[in-house]
C-alpha cells in the first residue's frame, strides 16, 4: 500500500521525459508541471516551463497538475479568491474543499484495510496467539486510519503536511461567512473551529460577537458547531483513546500525536489571515488577531550595534518591506573589494559547491566559486598572496560579528557555509533573456509558491538562520538583488550590488529571495549562510580557523626572533 507522495515523482518524471522526446509541446509542458508542483526546489524544471511558455504562448491556466489532490486543489482556489475578498466564491470552493476532503478520508481508510507491515516485530520470534495478532493487526488498521489526517494533509511529493489544515477550513469559512453577512453560519463554522481549539482566544471572543448579532428571540445556544466537523472530531477521539488502550494491553508504545498544532514547526507556518478591514473591525468589535504572519521560532529583534566605524546603515526591515532584514554600506572599502576580486580569479572553479556544474543556475551564465579554506590553502602554497586570502576569512567573519550584532541574537552565530562566487554572462546568450540569474527561493526550505508554503524538510538547509551576501563589484549589467513574497513574483525590495554592500536577512520562508539575470559583465559576492546551532557548523570553516592560529603562531614566531635581546632590558 504506497501512499507516500515522494514513490510517485518517478511518474511525472518519466511523462515528461517521453513527452519531450514526443515532441509533444501540451504534454510535455503539463507533465513539468506536475514534477514542479512535487519538486518546487528543481531550478530545471523551473526553466523548462518558462521555456514553454516562451516557445508556445502557454498561458498558466493551462498549467495542469496530473497529480493534483481534489481538496487540496479547491483549497488552493479557495484562498484566492479569500485573498482577493471575493468571499462568495471562496466559500463555494471553501466548502468544496470539505466535501472533497471527507469523501477522500473514506478513500483512505478503505486503504488501510488490507495486510499490514508489522515493522517493530521480529517475524522469527513474535510469539503472539491468534487473539493477539488479531488485535495486533485491527490496531495497526485503527492507527492507519488515525493517520489519515496527517496523509490528506500532504501534499504530493511532500513529507510534511499543511498544519492545522483542516480545521483551517473553518475559520476561514466563518469569517467569509461573516463578510457575506450569513451569521448563523459564520457561528457554526466558528463553534466548529473551536471543537478543535476550545482554547482560542480570538474565535470564542468572535462567537461571543456573532451571537450579539444575531436577531432577538434567536436562541443562540441552539446554534450547534456544523455536524461534519461534530462527527469527524467525535470519531477522532474515540480513535485516539482505542489505540491507547490497546497499547497498554498489547505492550507497545503510543503517543497521540498533535494532529492540529497551530504554531511551531515551520518558519512559515501562516495563522490565519480574518480578511477583515482592521477600521471596521475595531468599530464593530470583531477580534482580527488572526492576521495572516510568519511564525519564527525566536524573538524578533533588530538595530544592534554595527561594531564597525566605516559601516552605514541603509535600510531596515521595514523599509526593505519584509522581516529580519538589513541592507549595509562599506562593510568592504574599494582596495579590499579590488584585493578579493584578484584573489577571486586566482581560487575560483567553475560549478564549485554544485558539483562542477558550469551553470547551475541558468544555462546563461557560468559560475564560479572557492571556499575560504581552499583559499587559505592557496595562500599557504603561495598561488596566490596570503594577506589576500587571509583577507577573505577576515572578512566573513567580520561580516558574521555584524549580522550576531544588528539582529540582537542572544546565543552564538555560527558559520554553516562561507562561498565566494562569481556570476558571468555568457556572450551571444542574453538576447531575449527571460530568465533569473538564481530562481526565487528560501534558504532553509523548500518554497512552494502554489501552496504558499515553504516546507523545512530535506533537501533544504533547515539548520540556516541567517544569510548574507557582501558584494565586491558593480561593473555589470542585471544582477540586482530581489526579495518577492511567496508567490515568489510580487517583488517586495530590489537592491544593486556594489563595492561594500551587504545584504542581511533570516534564512526562512518569510525570506524567499532570487537574483536578476546577469546580462554582461560578471558579478561577484561573498555568499554566507549562517546557523545557530553548533551541531551544524561548517567543518571548512573550523579547519580554516585552524589554519588561521597556525599562521598566527608563526607569525609571532618570526616577530619574537626579529628582536633584540638588549631591548628586552
């Protein structure tokens, strides 16, 4: 019984190989799609379908998802149309997305009952009787079905599900009932909700105001939470408290998983957004806590000290239109910019860090890139000038001491990777160029603009909390700097490199950033990605630390013989 949405990539995979062999252009574009739609984070696929649509006028309604999940696609219409206020479609999608979910879970408990992987046992010695492995397997069926939630809840070709996903339904359905001006059923939507999360501050407060909106004679404690949701949490439970007592019984160990968990998790795990005018909510006492944000998982903070004189602050989070992010000037002065630029044409190898690819990115361009320890090493040997690779890792970890200051971290902030690279436009490529020098996307997770998710599972870097990029040059065309939201198209903040510029920003789906096509010239950077946790510190960079103390220690040696005895007394 294969459910799992990453045993099924293989398919579109193959579809879009054949069809392209086909030269079937419709196909082909559509079996791209449903690989991206799996594989957000695959810049090839990206480039294919900008291709197509290029080659044929392929406009995005004839994008087509073959593996697309009924309730998971009404959802997704259902939101933009919420997002657009166009309340009244949304709740026809919204509800749509209900019964399709519904009919989908008895789709899938059906599945679960059939023969059973008992993984935890070892077949040779199970010594368990009839009865027992009766139990066993009706108990692996039961939790089968418990887990439903979990399957319907992912999207294919994900391993993480949409949390609190389908009690969302319902609070987005009470306020667009709200906003339609049916309060009976934004109460019942909103009575629903709360069989989930009786504890929600901001849906008992809007229960309390739908109920004052009601008219009088209306006896609202007659209104029940809608009778889908009643069953369904209902029969969740008694689930739950089932497979917990078999466990005892049985001997194996159980714990309930929180199925609706709200906040936590992902880093841009969304709440949910009310679609209420904050002014007319305000007047007619309507709670509008739930206005759509990025959970992150620490204290936001930011305007620390910069710790260095020449360094000048540009711009904050606000200004850039975002969260956690700074843009700085004359981290680098000119001479520095102009020594990593010679040092860089001296250590730099085309496709290093992606396997040798020449163009990783896009076919357009070529990259180039060296680490501060191959540096350092080149140095050594003397290919090229020490102090100027010495200068690389000075300046990272200058640029580390800033990013630790100005965000007010309160633990270290460690190296997770240092990268000088290099983007060169490739001469007779760059006419009609539609392309991006480095596709949209998030540092620590796997964006996915269709969902607007960003799931933190591999192969992200979950383990990123910070990022920056410290530009040496401006003497190129294209290359700006861009962040988007989610959708990865809205671009938010565009910003042109220079000498000295520094870009800062968390590492996380509130982030998703890209790079404008580079269309001539060659563009460098030094690119640094940062993590709070010491288990992922970059072991290139502890080997370069340790490089730099020996170089200190002999350095000290030969200042130590240059001096005179008699000057000692």
């Amino acid at each position: 019984m294969q459910r799992s949405g990453r045993l099924r990539q293989e398919g579109p995979k193959f579809e879009l190989r054949l069809s392209n062999l086909l030269d079937q252009l419709e196909e082909a574009v559509q079996a791209a799609h449903t690989f991206f739609m799996a594989n957000p984070e695959h810049m090839e696929i990206q480039q294919n379908i900008e291709n197509y649509r290029t080659i044929a006028g392929v406009e995005s309604f004839q994008l087509v998802d073959r593996e697309a999940k009924p309730h998971l696609e009404s959802y997704s219409a259902a939101l933009k149309h919420y997002e657009a206020d166009d309340f009244e479609v949304a709740i026809k999608y919204f509800e749509k997305a209900l019964r399709d979910y519904f009919s989908e879970d008895t789709e899938c408990r059906i599945l679960c009952e059939g023969p059973q992987r008992f993984e935890e046992y070892d077949y040779l010695g199970y010594k368990a009787g009839l009865y027992e492995t009766i139990a066993d397997h009706y108990m692996q069926v039961l939790v089968c079905q418990h887990e439903c939630v979990r399957e319907l809840a992912t999207r294919p070709g994900r391993l993480s599900p949409i949390e609190n996903f389908l009690p969302l339904h319902y609070d987005y359905l009470q306020f667009a009932y709200y906003r339609v001006g049916d309060y009976v059923k934004a109460l019942e939507c909103a009575k629903a909700y709360l069989l989930f999360h009786p504890d929600d501050v901001d849906v008992l407060d809007n229960v309390d105001y739908y109920e004052s909106l009601m008219e009088d004679g209306m006896d609202t404690a007659s209104i029940e939470p809608r009778e889908d949701a009643a069953m369904f949490v209902k029969r969740h439970k008694l689930e739950a408290e089932l497979i917990k007592s078999a466990a005892e019984g049985l001997g194996f160990s159980y714990t309930e998983p929180n199925y609706w968990i709200r906040y936590g998790g992902r880093q841009d795990e969304n709440q949910v957004p009310s679609g209420v005018n904050v002014e007319e909510a305000e007047v007619h006492g309507l709670s509008v806590g739930k206005k759509s944000s990025l959970k992150i998982e620490r204290d936001l903070r930011e305007g620390g000290p910069l710790l260095y004189e020449n360094v000048t602050f540009v711009y904050n989070s606000e200004q850039l239109n975002g969260t956690q992010r700074v843009l700085l000037d004359n981290v680098l002065s000119q001479e520095q910019c102009r020594e990593l630029h010679s040092v860089a044409r001296g250590i730099m190898l085309v496709g290093d860090g992606y396997r040798g690819k020449t163009s990783p990115h896009t076919p357009n361009e070529k990259f180039e890139g060296a680490t501060v320890l191959k540096a350092l090493k080149f140095g050594y040997e003397g290919r090229v000038p020490l102090k100027s690779a010495r200068l690389f890792y000075d300046v990272s970890e200058k640029a580390r001491k800033i990013v630790e200051s100005y965000f007010m971290l309160n633990s270290t902030l460690y190296f997770s990777y240092t990268h000088l690279v290099c983007r060169t436009a490739l001469s007779g490529q760059q006419d009609r160029r539609n392309d991006l020098s480095h596709p949209i996307h998030a540092d620590n997770c796997l964006l996915d603009p269709e969902a607007n998710e960003c799931w933190k599972e591999p192969p992200a870097y979950t383990f990123r909390d910070y990022s920056a990029l410290l530009y040496m040059n401006d003497d190129f065309e294209g290359g700006e700097f861009i962040f988007t939201e989610m959708d990865a198209k809205t671009v938010t903040a565009s910003i042109k490199p220079k000498c000295g510029r520094m870009i800062s920003f968390s590492s996380g789906g509130e982030n998703p950033h890209g790079v404008k096509a580079v269309t001539k010239g060659q563009r460098c950077a030094v690119a640094l990605w940062f993590t709070l946790d010491p288990l992922y510190r970059e072991l290139e960079r502890i080997k370069a630390d340790e490089v730099i103390a020996i170089l200190d220690q002999e350095q000290q040696g030969k200042r130590e013989l240059t001096v005179n005895p008699k000057d000692e007394l």
